[in-house]
C-alpha cells in the first residue's frame, strides 16, 4: 500500500487517491530516508537544531522573514499543535492586558472566537473549538472561552476581548467555500485594531500551489500570527506543525512539547517541495481541467477551487457520491451533505492527472446513470397510480349507468354505496321501494313526465332526477324553507 493506491487494486500503481495530497507532496511514500535518518541517530528527542532546520526550509518555501516565521514546533499531534498555539495566544493577551489590569480598570475573559461549521480535530480544546455541534457532544465537557459565528458575522465579532480569532481557508458553514480576499483582509485588519492573534488552521490544507505555500497569503497576501499545519507534511502520521511569528514565539518556552520524529517526516516533505520548485506549479491547472471536463454532468451544481484543493457541489448526497465512487476506488473527503473535496497531489504528471480526472468524470457517469434508472420506475409508479383512478371512477360510472329502477337488485347495490358517502339516501331508496309496490301508475306518470320535460335525457340523468324526487319524498315531514328553496 503506498500514498496514491493500492498494488492489489485492479487499477495498480498507475492511480492517483483524490486526497493523496494530504499524506505526501507527491502522492507517494517519500519519508523512508527520513524514518531510517531518525532511527539511526543516538537520541531520538531533543534536537534543538531540527526546529532550526525546518524555520530555514519554511523560510525558503514562503520568502518570509523572522517576524512572519520565528519558530516551529513539530507536534505528534495537530490537536497539540492546537493547544499550543492556544496557550501562546492566551499569555500574549495576558501580556497585553496586565498594564490595564495594574491601573485598577478589570479586563473582560479572554476568549477564542471560531467559525461556525469549522472542524480543528478530535482532542477535548479541539472539539469545543470547533464550530460542529456534533463534536461536542454530552460526554465532554464544556470549556469557557469559545464563542463561535458565521462567516458574514465572524469580522464583527472581533473585540477587545477576543484573545484569538482561529479560522481555516475555507468555510465549511454550508457546502465549503473558499474564504475571499475582502474576507481576509477585514478579518486581518480587525484583528490589527483590537490586538487579536489570527492564527489560521491549515492542517487539513496540503501547500496551496501558485507559488505560495499558505492559502491565506495565496488568496489574500496577508499573514498570520500562528499556523498549524500537517496536511501532506508528515505521511499518514497524526503529526503537526505550529508556525509562530515573531509576536507569539516568546511566549512558548523551553519546556514546550516537540516531536523529533515528526520534525525529521515535515523536514523531508519541505526538502521535497525545495529540490522539485513544487510550489511554482499552476495548480488551478486541475480545477480548470476538471471544470472543463464535467461541464456537462448535470448531477454537479458547481465548483470551488482554493490552490490546489476542489471541491465539488453536488446535486446528489454526498454520501452517494461516496458509494459509487468505491466502484472506481476513489477517496474523497465529503466535507458537507453535498460536495466533496480533492486534494491532489502537488507534484503530479499530466498523465495521472488525467487519470485521476478520468474516474472522477466516471463517478459522475454513473450517478447520473443511477437516476435515469431510478426515474423511469417512478414515472411508471406514478402511470400506475394515476390509472387506477380512471379505473376505479369507471366502475363507478358504470354501476350508475347500469343501475336500472325497475331492477330488483339495483336498489340492493345502491344502498351498498350509501352506507359511506350518503347515509340518508338508504332510507330514500327504501322508501322508494315501498312507494313502486304501493302505486306504479303514479311512477309510470312521473316517468311520462320526465320525458316530456327532459326531452330525451339518458339513464343517468333520469336516475339522478329520481333521487331528488325520493330525497323531496323523504325530506316533506321536515321541510324548511331553505330547503324548499334548494329544491
């Protein structure tokens, strides 16, 4: 099993995974070296030269200077990445509030404002730091200090309070859309007027392509107080990465947790990413390739592209993505109810890129092919239901044309109807029954009558003039005038 497939599939190695790009810049097992380098060295925690190395590699990718990129701390995980971040964030608060704390004049809780919809891991500080409500669920307990709004409303939610404004590069509030320049900028101009530290969560974003390594910096060009990375940096490993900038870096001592194991796998990627030019590559050239390839799949309501992440809306649940996609063993995160997310690889061929647009394309094909199914059985459900009524209204007709008064049994079928829809009419054609044995030259006259004035009506108008008649009949005893009106 490596990065980009599975051996055994019947694809082989020549396929692309659609989220490749998170486990390694080219979609394949590149840290070897880098596990053998660290198993062979005397110590294995401890080496203060690695978060140099990685601060220098870093440096290089971004064209960032001291103050932006200061420090790195390696992490076994990003929730710990997380937390410190946190921490740093919280004492540059303190920092900044003690003169006003001094005067007498009591500064408000510190607090953590996060976008609604956003995911930043499964630790307890995570959980209640992102803004899922199904990830803070009954059994965990809920920490003060996080607040959590919308995008539209996130800028001007920022205060003098709020010690941190923690974001990611998209808003996954609704089918996830790249947050946009003007986002950004208002967001980092806000944070610059209150004293707020933005740090960026882009652990779940490989490098962003177009010759930046930051999804911020590529949409916005601005920069962050911290980031969290771990996307494509350090294999299948829950490892991360906390840049800080020169405002926070101060505030994290010695004593901070590292992973040596995980600075040696991020070391590696880095190196990749140099050596290859890697992020001098177009990477909106896949988004364009795949837009222009499913332009006419009716089953996708749009694409949104972010460097080199895409992420597709759909016209179907995403789950059923999901279900025809292990037709063609492709992984895509679903990031909503309806859209999906690719990350590719950074350093991908034009073949495999075609490859893995190919079977993205099939994916499409055959959910379309599932409702063109799926819709001629409910047309014919639908026939079907539809000509049951004519049927049913026909048989009701014909038991009214075939109703005959001088047939014995027919007052017999009609009073099977009457016990639902006309419960007084019963009684009426008893009592009709009664006065056809008691005097037919007086019914032969009313029918003589009939014809006379109905000149030439069929069967089931003289039947329904009967049972007025009967009705008039019955009704004589209780008789009112708006009924004499009616009638």
């Amino acid at each position: 099993m490596n990065a980009s497939g599975s051996g055994d599939g019947p694809l082989g190695d020549n396929w692309i995974n659609a989220i490749a790009g998170r486990l390694s810049p080219t979609g394949a097992n590149s840290f070897r070296d880098a596990l053998h380098q660290f198993a062979d060295q005397p110590k294995w925690h401890g080496d203060a030269a690695l978060r140099t190395t990685v601060v220098a590699q870093l440096r290089t990718l971004t064209n960032a200077d001291a103050s932006t990129i200061a420090d790195c701390v390696p992490t076994s995980t990003r929730d710990q990445a997380l937390e410190h971040a946190l921490v740093a964030a919280r004492r540059h608060y303190q920092s900044q509030n003690a003169a006003d704390e001094s005067a007498g004049d009591a500064a408000l809780p510190p607090k953590c404002l996060c976008l609604v919809g956003s995911d930043h891991g499964r630790g307890i500080v995570a959980r209640m730091a992102s803004g899922k409500p199904s990830l803070r669920g009954n059994e965990w307990p809920l920490l003060p200090g996080f607040v959590h709004a919308p995008a539209d409303r996130f800028v001007e939610r920022i205060d003098s309070s709020t010690a941190i404004a923690l974001v990611s590069p998209v808003d996954f509030s609704g089918v996830g859309q790249p947050l946009t320049a003007e986002w950004w900028a208002a967001c980092r101009e806000r944070c610059d007027e209150t004293g707020t530290r933005l740090i960026v969560d882009h652990s779940d974003f490989p490098a962003a392509g177009n010759g930046y390594f930051f999804a911020h910096e590529m949409v916005a060009g601005i920069s962050a107080d911290a980031v969290i990375l771990s996307a494509g940096l350090s294999g299948d490993l829950p490892g991360g990465l906390l840049v800080l900038s020169e405002s926070l870096a101060s505030h994290l001592d010695d004593t901070t947790q590292s992973s040596d194991l995980v600075g040696h796998l991020i070391s590696s990627a880095l190196s990749t990413l140099i050596e290859t030019d890697a992020l001098a590559i177009e990477a909106d050239a896949f988004a364009i390739a795949l837009a222009e390839r499913i332009a006419t799949r009716g089953c996708v309501r749009d694409l949104h592209a972010c460097g080199h992440t895409v992420i597709l809306e759909l016209d179907v649940e995403s789950q059923a993505w999901s279900q025809q996609a292990k037709t063609e063993q492709l992984v895509a995160h679903q990031c909503s109810e309806h859209s999906v997310l690719f990350q590719p690889p950074l350093l991908i061929t034009d073949e495999q890129r075609s490859i893995l647009i190919d079977r993205i394309d099939a994916v499409l094909a055959g959910l379309e092919g599932n409702q063109e199914l799926a819709q001629p059985a409910s047309d014919s459900a639908t026939n079907a239901d539809e000509a049951e009524v004519p049927s049913d209204i026909a048989s009701e007709n014909d038991a009214d044309d075939a109703y005959d008064p001088d047939d014995e049994h027919a007052p017999d079928e009609t009073d099977e109807e009457s016990d639902v829809d006309e419960p007084e009419a019963e009684d009426a054609f008893e009592e009709d029954e009664l006065d056809e044995s008691a005097d037919d030259d007086l019914e032969d006259e009313d029918e003589i009558d009939d014809e006379d004035e109905g000149g030439g009506e069929d069967d089931e108008d003289q039947t329904e003039q009967d049972e007025t008649e009967l009705e008039i009949n019955e009704l004589d005893e209780f008789e009112s005038n708006e009924e004499t009106e009616k009638l």
